[in-house]
C-alpha cells in the first residue's frame, strides 16, 4: 500500500501538472523537497505550495539519494519527478535499490511508448523496448562490437518484429535509420517517429521507409517505432555448406555441417553467451554459433585473408550482428577480447600448445573449449597441452558418409575423418 511517509516517485510528461493524476499533484503539494531535472520542475513550480524548496538533479543523480535520506532525517517530505512511467527506462531502479523498495512510493505517468504507440494506433503487447540515448555511438557498421551505442537497439530489432526505440540528440532516427540499411534490413523495415510528444507542436511521422527516414531531421524529444514484418523464416542452425560463401577455386575449406552441429553442441552455448572462433575460416561455425547466442556476441580471427573476406561477406548475408572478425594469426587481438563462455578452435596457424594454455587460463568456470582437428600429430599437442593444464577433456571421432548419385541409384562417399576434443574449465 502507499505510504505518505514515504519518498514519492512522480512520473510526468511534456503535459505538465494537467496531465498528472490527482494522487499525483497531492503528493507534490504536500512536499517540503521537490527533486527533478530543471525541464521537469518547470512543469510544476507554479502549482507547488509556498515554502517547497525545488532541486535540480542535473549532473548530480548520485547525490539524490543523500538528498532524500537528509530531508527525511529531518522530518521533511519529499517528492521526485520523473520522465513517464519511471519502471520503464527510468530512475525507479536506482532510486529503490540505494534507499529500498518499501521506502518509494511510484506514481507513474503514461510511458512515451505508451502514447507513441496510440497515436499511431499500435497493439504493443508484444514490444520491446530498447534505448540508444547514450554518448555519440558514431555510424553503425558490418561488425561493431557491444560497446557501440546501437548495438543493443540493433539486436533488439533482429530479434523482434516491433521495437520502440528512445532516441538521443546524438542517436537520433536518422542515424537509426541508416543503421538499419548498413545491416541490411533496409528493404523491409518501416520507421514511425513520435516527436515532442503532448506539446503544442508535436509532430508524427508514420511508416517511413529507412532510405527516406535516413536523410530526414526529427525534432526533438523523440521515440521510433521500428516495424520488421516477416516470421523471421531463416533457422538458428544446420545450413548447408554451399549457402556459404568460401574461397575459390579450392571450395570445401569449411567445417562440414555434420561436424559443425556436434561441435556447436559441444560447445553448450547458453544465450548470453561470449564466444571466440579461432581460425575462422569462411566463418559457418562462429556464424551459427551467433545464431544459438542471440544475446551474445562472437569474436573470430582469420589469419588468411580470403577466407577472412569470405567470412565478413557471410556475416553480412546472413545477417548475424554479433559478430566481429578481425584478421590475424592467433594469438594475437586475444587480449583485447573479453573472457569466452565457449571457444571454437578449427585452425591454429602452428600455435596450437600456445593456444590451448591461453584459452583454459581465460576461459570462465563452467566453460569449454572445443577443437577440430585432422592429424595425429595436431591430436597429441591437443593431449599433451591439456594433460599440461590438467583440464578434463574427451574426444570423438566422426567420420560421415554423404549419399551420391550413381545411375538411378546412390552410394555413400565418406568424408574426411574429424576428431572433435571437448575441454571442460570445471567450476571453483
């Protein structure tokens, strides 16, 4: 139940005091501090009791909690404005985890997704919601890691055929929209942005197509609905090995899809999953591997440059945005990379031993490295190496036989002979 001695959350939007409930403007009335962003306490500064003391949090967030826990000491009631629903994208979670859930009252308003999606007359039960109000993220490219500030906005839209996206100055809609197009979705996305939301000059634009949302200007505040239409038809895994690119004329430098899918279930990727590919070759492994960690994000290495070529080109067919390939020989760029989940080894340029002991001091608890290999001489480094690091660890052998048209009947071809090792990094 609300307690009147409790600080008070106060969601508003641009409609000021008159669109606050009356729950809402009674407990700013009754409120000795009355906290906010500057734009927000001008909302309401004429409609607050003489005596209120009104404080900007501009800049100084980390401060509000003090602020509160001071004026309550003191007997003093008090009141924070927030932008809309403060649950949604706000301030709720910050406020209720330094002073505790019991101690905040949340009186929220509509959230701008909310009145966004009326106005364009969108059922929003099954969106998410997304935020790119971040520092200047710069242009979305074919490979950005997750530190850029589109890349959760762009997961987001290749997982979910509606999205609401809050904007900033620096991410605006425009920007978005050329993302959009640099990832590929460009033919089949539509844009429809909100701007100065319940002010006079609110202004909607509805269904732009990327390529015309691109080289427009939006005012601002804004929010984009991104509308991805499709059932999303092409599956996580299991694609044939001629739907990828790989390098001519010596086709057939990829890991087959009979021990791709033993590998990528040995791996055991959880969703969230930090993934390395190590010699990556036309990339179907890391690629797939993508797909199975939708929330994660893979890092691959290819030393040849065709291949490399090959694996960028794929990425960008496929669609799969994250990914990044960077070209090298492991193990350098390694140390740049966060701690895996899982790595892939398929290739190793000689630097087989080197590479085993890096992976298994990096690797998290719980995590496994797995290893392709082809030779006898490359099985007993991988034994050695492990024996070394004193890891569990188990291998298969896996030979297939594809069938192959003779007359007006088929006879099986075998493939190339693979051992699959698989190291545990137990837990503890």
């Amino acid at each position: 139940m609300p307690r009147p001695d409790a600080c008070a959350l106060v969601g508003i939007l641009d409609d000021g005091w008159t669109g606050l409930s009356g729950a809402a403007r009674q407990r700013l009335a009754g409120a000795d501090l009355v906290i906010g962003a500057g734009r927000t306490l001008e909302l309401v500064r004429p409609h607050l009791p003489f005596g209120s003391v009104v404080r900007a949090m501009d800049g100084a967030l980390g401060q509000v909690p003090e602020w509160i826990a001071t004026a309550r000491a003191g007997g003093k009631s008090v009141a924070v404005l927030a932008t809309g629903d403060p649950l949604c994208h706000g301030i709720a979670a910050f406020l209720t985890g330094k002073l505790g859930a019991a101690e905040v009252d949340i009186l929220p308003a509509p959230s701008t997704v909310q009145i966004a999606c009326a106005r364009f007359r969108k059922p929003w039960q099954n969106l998410r919601i997304a935020s790119c109000h971040s520092a200047d993220a710069g242009e979305w490219f074919v490979g950005a890691m997750p530190a850029h500030g589109l890349y959760a906005v762009m997961r987001a839209i290749a997982l979910q055929p509606l999205v609401a996206v809050f904007t900033g100055p620096e991410n605006g809609p425009a920007r978005l929209a050329r993302a959009l197009i640099t990832a590929g979705y460009g033919e089949e996305v539509k844009l429809s942005v909100a701007c100065r939301l319940l002010l006079p000059d609110e202004q909607l634009f509805a269904d732009l197509a990327a390529a015309d949302a691109a080289s427009r200007e939006f005012p601002e505040p804004n929010v984009v609905l991104v509308e991805r239409p499709g059932d999303f038809p092409q599956p996580a895994f299991g694609l044939d090995d001629l739907e990828y690119q790989q390098r001519a004329p010596d086709k057939g430098l990829i890991t087959k899809q009979e021990v791709r899918a033993v590998s990528l279930a040995r791996l055991r990727l959880a969703a969230d999953a930090v993934v390395w590919d190590i010699g990556a070759g036309s990339g179907s492994v890391g690629l797939e591997a993508a797909r199975l960690a939708p929330l994660g994000h893979v890092w691959a290495i290819e030393k040849n440059s065709a291949d490399a070529a090959n694996a960028r080109a794929n990425a960008e067919r496929f669609r799969v945005g994250n990914y990044t390939l960077v070209e090298g020989k492991a193990p350098a760029h390694l140390d740049t990379w966060p701690d895996p989940d899982a790595v892939f080894i398929g290739g190793s340029g000689g630097e087989l031993g080197e590479l085993i002991r890096l992976i298994m001091a990096r690797l998290k608890p719980g995590g496994r490295l797995v290893i392709n290999l082809v030779t006898l001489e490359n099985l007993a480094t991988t034994q050695a190496a492990l024996a070394a690091a004193a890891v569990a660890w188990d291998v298969v052998q896996l030979q297939a036989g594809r069938s192959q048209p003779i007359l007006d009947m088929h006879r099986l071809v075998a493939q190339n002979p693979v051992w699959i090792v698989t190291a545990t990094h137990e837990h503890g």
